[in-house]
C-alpha cells in the first residue's frame, strides 16, 4: 500500500464518520421533536 492509497482511505472514512454525525445529531429523538414543531404548526394553521 502506498501513501496515496493510505490518505485515500483515511479521508475516505473520515467523511463517512462526519456523515454519520452529522445523521446522528439530526435525528436524535430531542432534535427531531424541535424540528417537527414547525411542521406540526403549518398543518394546524390550515
């Protein structure tokens, strides 16, 4: 394995830990409850 091949890999899965941050925070049940509420508001004023 070469240096390429190696840094390749690295960025590789440093985003996918990023990406499955960035889901996790989102759809945490404490997030998803603040983010429905304006959903929920749209619908009730129709």
């Amino acid at each position: 394995m070469g240096l390429a091949t190696i840094l390749y890999l690295g960025v590789t899965f440093g985003l996918l830990v990023i990406f499955a941050l960035l889901v996790w925070r989102t759809y945490r049940s404490k997030n998803r409850q603040r983010m429905e509420e304006a959903k929920h508001r749209m619908l009730e004023e129709e």
